[in-house]
C-alpha cells in the first residue's frame, strides 16, 4: 500500500509528542538561563591558564616557553617572555609570561595548546557565555581573565585535575629527592684543608 511509510513515521511523531508531555525525562526543552544541562567533564570551549597558590601573577605554571604559540592552528596566542626570573610554585626561578593573550574571536577550541604544554599551564574552560558588545578588544582575554585557581580546575574536571596533580606531585617529589642525594653527597665528601 502506497503511504504506509508516511503513517508509519507520523505513528512515531506522535508517539513522541504526546509521550514527552507525560514522561519529564523525554523533555528536551530546559528553560536555558533558569536551568542548564550539566555538562560533560571532557567538554570543552577555550582555554584558560592554572595557578597553583593564592597569587595568580605569581603561581601561574606558565613559564613562557611558547610551545602553545608556535602549535596554535589559527595563531590566537600571544606571549610576551619576561626579561628577569622568579620562582615558580615549586621554587625554581622561571621565566613567566609578561603577556599572554588569546584572541577568542580567533580561537577554534581545537584544545592543541593543552596537548603541547609541558607544564600543564593551560587547559579548557566550560564557560562558553562569552558574548562581548564590542568587537574587537573585549574579545581578546588578558593573562588577568585567563588565570583561573587550580581548585577551579578541580571543580571542572575533577579526574583530569587528580591525574595532573599527582603526575606533579611526582615529579616535584624526583627533584627533591635529586636534591637530597646531591645535598648527602656534598655532606659526606671530605673537605681538604
């Protein structure tokens, strides 16, 4: 019988219509600024930087190294090295950015910045309510906007952050037990006099 697709298919439409007035959870409207779906933890819109201590300037894990620069597809990022050193949140004297920017008119959220860092500084935000009134200046992000706390991070993505932080927590854990050795050796040669 010709049409029986077409009865077939408005079955369905209206099966689904008259059945997501009695069942809440095949609603697909949400009143968007009252409610809002969560989203999922590997979501992700545009990059922000971590700092590890109270300070955003001064833990930032950014040490300038322009890695993400350089890979950055559409050429978004901006940085400016420092001339002097300062310590780190370990407290290694680092370089730091002077000035970072992203462009977010510009950024595409291909998350290749998070891929290349070594320092785990930079990593993607779920804040995607980013409309400005102007064009041009309100949409390039200042290191000051970027600088987001690593309980932040935390908060976000939670398994990321864990994961990141011990990997950290490992590393800062080596070079103190480098520096130990190094600092045994040093005490158990003998000094000629």
């Amino acid at each position: 019988m010709i049409g029986t697709g077409i009865l077939k298919g408005m079955a369905v439409t209206a099966r689904n219509f008259v059945g997501s007035y009695f069942e809440k959870d095949r609603l697909t409207t949400v009143q968007y600024p009252e409610e809002r779906d969560p989203l999922p933890e590997n979501y992700r819109n545009f990059p922000f930087l971590i700092y590890d201590t109270d300070d955003p300037e001064a833990g930032l894990r950014c040490v300038a190294c322009k890695i993400c620069e350089k890979e950055c597809p559409p050429q978004c990022i901006y940085i400016v090295k420092s001339e002097d050193k300062k310590p780190d949140y370990v407290g290694k004297p680092q370089f730091y950015a002077k000035v970072f920017d992203i462009d977010i008119s510009v950024c595409m959220s291909c998350q290749i910045c998070v891929e290349v860092c070594p320092f785990e500084a930079i990593k993607m935000d779920k804040v995607f309510e980013l409309s400005r009134r102007e064009r041009f200046d309100a949409l390039l992000l200042r290191k000051t906007d970027l600088a987001k706390s690593n309980e932040y991070y935390h908060s976000i993505c939670p398994t990321d952050a864990a994961e990141v932080d011990a990997k950290l927590a490992e590393a800062a854990a080596v070079v103190a037990k480098k520096k130990a050795a190094a600092a045994a050796a040093t005490a158990a040669t003998p000094t000629s006099g």
